[in-house]
C-alpha cells in the first residue's frame, strides 16, 4: 500500500538520534564518575525503554478498508468526543457537521483517507499546543486542514483538520494537492497524543456515538447521502 513503511522509517530517526544521545551520557557518566556505573547502566536501561515506546507508537496496521460506496471512514484511531454542526468555510463553504476524534499517545498515529477522491485543498496553519483533550484545541492549535473532492456523481467534498498537541508538535502529510487517493490510504502522521476533526455535508448520516471507539481506515463514521 501507498506510503507503507513511512511510519517505521520515522521511528527509525528518532531512534538513531536517540541511541547516539544515550551512548554519549553513558560515557560521559563512566568517565567522568568511574564510579557511578550504576548512572550509565540507568542511561542506557531508560533509553531502551524510549526504544521500545517508540517502536510500538509508530506501529501502522494494515486496515480493512470497507468496499461499501458512500461510507466515510475514521481518518484516525481513537475516540469519538464531539459530534456537532460548525461553519468551515475552508473546505465545506459553510456550514457542515463535524466529528472530532482524539487520539492519546496510546492511540495509533498514522492517518487515513476518510474517502475516495481527491485532494484539492492542503493547508498548513501555525499555531498553538494547547492539550487535544480541549475541545477549542482545534480553534487555536498548530493544524493542516485537508480537503477531498469526491469523484463522479457522488460529487461533494469532506474534509478533515490534523491538529497538534500538547505533546504532539509535528503534523507530517504524506500527500500533496491534486492528488487523487483511495479510502483508508496512508496520508499523513501526526507524532504524539493529538486530535483529528472529520467535516462532513449536512446530509450526512452520522454512523458513530459519542464515547466510540473508531479505527483509522476501518470505522464507518457516516454515510453520504
């Protein structure tokens, strides 16, 4: 699958980077405190506990893509805590209805198209890092807003919001305007606990309930009518 492997490549760095700065404090522990072995061996145990975090945090399972027409799929793993209607002039022109998912550091990383179609709106706005548990958090926080255009007589456009954490500081797309993508494909990765917005028509039919858990390129979250 498209971008596949992007994830564990992401690991791989901070791993590298991480493994380089452990060695340098254990020798600088060892040498300059022959006798505090115990400090290095302790630099090293916590640094391969990061390890191990870190390969599990940026784990990226397959999904099992519904083949249903119409369906919108979770772009993200983790849970469902507003379902509600806004204005996102952006991307829906207006009014639209709004399914906002957060994923804590526990959750799955790597997101996944909600549809079919294609990307005709990408934009990166700076921002805050104010905690994803906050609601406003999507207001005010750091956040790429992608938009789909669907294809055929479907028509229509859904578009969801990647934002960025407290601890999540870097939003990575792996896609790019005029792209066209398949439901459930890879398309971005967001490093630590952050939140992901779903934009959808007011004809949608909401498939998810407050509480639920969803699975990124797995979930139906709504229908289209």
């Amino acid at each position: 699958m498209k971008h596949q492997g992007k994830a564990l490549s992401a690991a791989a760095a901070m791993l590298s980077k991480s493994v380089l700065l452990c060695l340098f404090l254990a020798a600088f522990f060892s040498l300059a405190w022959p006798k505090s072995l115990g400090l290095a061996a302790l630099v090293v145990f916590l640094g391969f506990v990061f390890g191990v975090f870190v390969l599990w945090f940026f784990r990226d399972p397959n999904p099992k893509v519904p083949s249903e027409d119409g369906v919108v799929v979770s772009p993200a793993h983790g849970k469902v805590d507003v379902i509600d209607e806004l204005e996102e002039p952006e991307v829906m022109g207006g009014r639209c209805r709004r399914i906002s998912i957060f994923l804590s550091v526990f959750d799955v990383h790597v997101q996944n198209s909600p549809v079919a179609g294609t990307v005709n709106h990408l934009k990166h706005t700076s921002g805050k890092f104010l905690n994803a548990l906050n609601t406003e958090s999507a207001a005010h926080n750091e956040n790429v807003l992608v938009g789909f255009q669907l294809p055929g007589a479907q028509g229509g456009r859904v578009g969801i919001r990647l934002i960025a954490g407290l601890i999540a500081r870097r939003i990575i797309p792996w896609i790019q305007t005029g792209e066209s993508v398949a439901r459930g494909e890879r398309i971005s990765l967001i490093q630590f606990g952050s939140r992901v917005d779903v934009y959808l028509p007011l004809s949608a039919k909401i498939e998810v309930q407050l509480g639920q858990r969803v699975r990124g390129g797995e979930t139906v979250v709504a229908r289209l009518g």
